[in-house]
C-alpha cells in the first residue's frame, strides 16, 4: 500500500542493533540521541535550533520560539501535579529556554475509548488553571479518539509560541570557559513522585512533583541583564543529560560539585532504596543557567531561594563531565544509555 | 492522589448520558462538538477564533494563525498517502484555512515501543517529502514512547504556525446571504480509500486519497482579491459537517445542489456498497470557500479544474443546510450524530 519503495532508502540507523523502538528511544539518553541525531535532523534537517527545548525563528517581523512536547506520563494524577498541568507548564518551560515569553499554546488530546468523562474533565481544568499560573493562553486544540487497548486514557501534545526576549543568543554555542552553572532549585522530586505512586510507596509526607513554570525566573534574569548564555530545563534524563548534551554541543568540559547540588532527604532515601541516580532523575520546574561566573550572585538573586551554583565550564574534557563527590574524589557523569523511568513526562 | 475536590467541579456535560468517551467524541460530528463547546471551550475559552481549523492571533507585530491537529490514522499507509503526508497537509491546510501562508511546523511522535524501525523510518522520509512539497519547515519535535499495548504504532501530533495573508477576516461571520459555496473538487475519497484497505475491498483500480496540500489555492484566492467571507477544510465529518457548523455559527442557511457536487464513479459504488454517503465523508484536499456570488467565476479560475459552485447561502432556515438532489426533491443534510468511521485522520 506503501508509496515508498523500501528498497531504495536507506536507513542510517543501525537497524540490525535496534529493528524496533524500545521505551529507551523516548527516555532522554543515548539511544534519543541517536534517532534525533539519524533519523529526524536528516530529514527535517536546516533548522539550527531544532534540537533544543525551542526552536527560534523569524516569523513576519519578529523573532519567535516555537516548541512541542507530548506527555504520556502514567499515572495522570501524581502528587504535585498531574498530565494537565505538566502538559502546559512542560512547553512554557521549553519556551523559556529559549528566552521567550510564552504567549499561546495548542492543545492535541488523543483519548482512548472509555475513558472516564469525569477524569478528561479533571484534567482540562487542570489545564485551564495552569494556563492561567503561567501566563499563556490555550487557543487552539484537537482531539482524537483510539480504540480501547490501542491508547492509554490521555495522551496531550501542547505546542507554544512566543516572542523571544531581547536579541541574545541563548545556545551551548555561547558557553565559555570559566563560566558557572547554576540551578533553580533541588532536583529529583518529580521523578520520584511518579515512581512512588507506581511503586506504592509510602514516606512520612508525600513527595510532591517539582512541576512548576519557570518563565518568570528566565525572564528576571534576562531583564536584569545576565548574560545568560545557555539554558536547559532538567526533565527526561535529568541533570547529568542536560549537561552532557551542552559540553558535547559546545566541546568544553563542565566539573560539578555534589555537595552544591540539593536533593532533598526523602528523595535521596527513596533513590537509595530504588536503586536511582538523582542526577538522572526527571524535573519538571528545575532549569540550569549557564552564565558568566562575575554574575552568579546577581543571577542567583533573581532565581530566588534554592538556586545554587553547582558548577563551573571547563576546556573540553574526556569524559565531558565529571562531579567532585562529597568525599572529594572525582566521578564521571555519563548520558544515559537507556531509560531511567519510562513515561515520566 | 489528585490535587482536584471532584466533588466541587460541576461537569456541563451530561455525564449520565456519557460517562465515557466514545470513539463518536473524536468523529467530528454532533458529540464532539458537545465536548469542544461544553468541555474546552469553557475552560480554555476567550479565543474567539479557537473553534476553526486555526486560531488567528496576535503575535509582536504580525498577526498570525496557530493549528494543531493530531493524525491517529490507521492503516498508517494507504493508496495515495500516509500518515507522515498527512501530518504535513492536514496541518498545513488548516493554516490556510486561516488566510495564513502556513511556514513552520512542529511534530510530535508518540511510538509504541516495538514499531519496526524502518516503519518510522518511511514515514519520517514520507513528512520530510510532504514539507517540501508544501513549502513549510519542521523546525522542532518531541519524542515518546509508550509500552507495547498502550499505543497503536504511531501517532503524530503536528502544529503550525503562518503569518495572516492581508487584514481580511475569514470566518462564518463574514458570510452573506447570496453567497455562493465552492469546493475544489470531487469528495470523498480519503475516506474510502482508507475504508477499502481496512475491509481488504479491491478495486479494478486503487481509489487513492486526495490528501494534498491546499494552501497555494488560498493564496491564490486572496491574491486575486477575491472577497473571501469563509473557508473550511472538509476532513472529518465531510462536507455536511463543514456547512453545518458554518451555517450554524453564522445563522443563516445553505442550499446545495447535488448536481454540482463532483462524486467520482468508483467512489460512489463503494458509498453504495459500503452503505456510506459521500456528504460525510472525509476528505484530505477539499475545502469550501465561501465568496460574493460575482466573484465565483473568478474564484473558480484559481481554484482550477475540478472545483465547482456547489450551492447558496440562504437566509436563516431549520433544518440549516438542505441539498436539492438529483431528482428535485429537498433532503435535510444534518450534523452527524455520531461517528461514520473512526481513525480516518
């Protein structure tokens, strides 16, 4: 039925290593890496940006970001959020890390028969109420019904525009040696709390989601005149991923400090008892901003309680980054190869 | 573990009713409009333009048009597309739908883990071709996967963006008794095309889907000057769904004329045997335009061959669209209440 004649593509992926999709493939690690990098840049290629949170654009007179995320993330209803509120402050982030002011989203539902109507009601509002913390406006959407057993209750895809904040380049490109990496917040909240609530766990007090939007923070730091340099929000693969794919993007080194990097006590219990990394665990509120090391501290005024300096960029290293432990001895921190927890986002 | 007090949400729908969402609910015909008016349009509201193909908007300087439409189609090949040109058209047109000259898109895979590689391969390959063919850019993505048995393969959410062509509002608003109604050419094909190859039906020879890109045709209305008052894309639900819900929103009446509606030989057997009328058929590369009465000759030029004056707007009337058949006599054609077949986009 195919219009294509199979034959004469030829596929650059490594088909015989990987002749299916794994949930490795949609997990932030290695193996996305290599289908972005093989499959999706060499047929929809030319965009510079089109690997980054956002693409930025000319549209008419202006400069604009644009992005899309889907969210499948399971279960729909999470402690500090649930796929309603992650699937409007996901793509406001995303937006955000291109320094744009997130104006407008879409949103595509596709819904499997049977669904609840009262579980999609919850979730619009959710949707409705998030819009409304962050500033943006939902404007336009679709919806799509599957047949039951082929979906899984809700799937969302929101897509953002918005105009890009002043005429800075924000891109691994500009990141220089000496400058310090910064984060907004603790990490590893999010991707604990799925798993706590798939695993049945219980702690003394619920590990509530970081799920958040963080525009206002980019946009204080941007107006205050940092001169930000990279931004990158910590959702699938976590810290350790972000990380790599800028040293690698940009050919320099990045040395981080554990002690600098806050995890809080009932996370770190609950990676020790799941056998987790946090550096590799999902966020859903948590960026790094790499900017020059003369303006950490106005920067981390502007992020507010909780931002940490964490890091410092270095000449290009082998491997790109490593992290000096509490007991002073130095780690490597490797991309993922696969998938630390599927259908987190 | 949701964050919702369901008891104090008060759902509009009616959830006795419905308490489930059915495959209707995404079918484009009188349930789904029940949940976009009562569900999205409520908690996303204040976008006038949110129930069109696309939203116009404002954007820095320019005015702009944003779409998104998710492509659940199955099979995900069929005799003259996929469900990687579909992604492409179906978004680009609902862009010009909106007068917009459709410019950047983005694509959001959602794959079901064990999707043969070189599946996503030919249709990666299929969305790269229908880009260029339609003169747009996927600038941005997203990747997920979901466990085998939670999804169906592939689906692909794309969104859009384009800037307004001219300052003219295209919208059921604009539309005057006395206009008359043009469509681009015979209906109904996508529908039975995809409809054949799920019931293994043959042919003497494939009826191929008009999935294609329309948007030059728009431009070319409007660069022509030609007055347009609406225009609307005739996918899910068919022509009756497109002219009810147009005849609908503007408070007046359409008159078809059978006569002029171009229905192809083998299409109209297969409605015969199948038991499906091409009214509500879906179409991939149709679309009415709505336009002053002494401008049709002119209209149709641009349009080319194939297009037709299919019918009249009418003064306001119950039913609201009416065909005069064949034979003369006057036939109610309705909103759809349900669904004629699922999954065709």
């Amino acid at each position: 039925m195919s219009d294509f004649d199979v034959a004469s593509l030829s596929c650059p992926l490594p088909i015989e290593q990987y002749p299916h999709v794994l949930l490795a493939h949609g997990g932030g690690g290695r193996l996305m890496q290599q289908l972005i990098n093989q499959v999706f840049l060499p047929a929809f290629g030319g965009a510079e940006q089109v690997q980054h949170d956002a693409a930025t654009l000319s549209l008419g007179g202006d400069r604009i970001a644009l992005t899309t995320d889907s969210y499948v993330v399971h279960p729909l209803f999470f402690p500090g959020g649930d796929i309603g509120s992650m699937a409007v402050y996901g793509t406001v982030n995303d937006l955000a890390m291109a320094g744009a002011q997130p104006q407008y989203l879409t949103a595509g539902f596709i819904l499997e028969e049977g669904l609840p109507m009262s579980i999609l009601w919850q979730v619009v509002q959710s949707m409705a109420a998030a819009a409304k913390t962050a500033g943006v406006r939902i404007v336009t959407g679709d919806t799509k019904v599957v047949d039951r057993g082929k979906g899984d209750g809700i799937f969302i895809n929101t897509a953002g525009v918005g105009v890009v904040r002043g005429d800075r380049t924000i891109s691994p490109s500009q990141v220089q040696v000496g400058d310090v990496v910064l984060v907004n917040g603790d990490i590893g909240r999010h991707g604990i709390a799925i798993m706590a609530v798939r695993e049945g766990l219980m702690f003394e007090t619920a590990i509530e989601s970081d799920s958040a939007p963080v525009a206002a923070d980019v946009l204080a730091l941007l107006d205050a005149g940092i001169e930000v340099h990279c931004l990158r929000d910590l959702t699938r693969g976590g810290l350790a991923s972000a990380l790599n794919e800028i040293a690698v993007a940009a050919n320099l080194g990045v040395r981080l400090d554990e002690r600098a990097i806050a995890v809080r006590d009932d996370v770190q219990g609950a990676c020790e008892i799941l056998g987790f990394d946090p550096l590799y665990l999902a966020n859903e509120g948590r960026f790094i901003a790499i900017v020059p090391s003369q303006q950490a501290e106005a920067a981390l005024e502007c992020l507010g309680d909780g931002a940490a300096e964490i890091g410092v960029v270095t000449e290009t290293s082998k491997p790109p980054v490593t992290m000096m432990s509490e007991i002073g001895s130095l780690r490597t921190v490797d991309l993922l190869s696969g998938e630390q927890l599927p259908r987190i986002c």
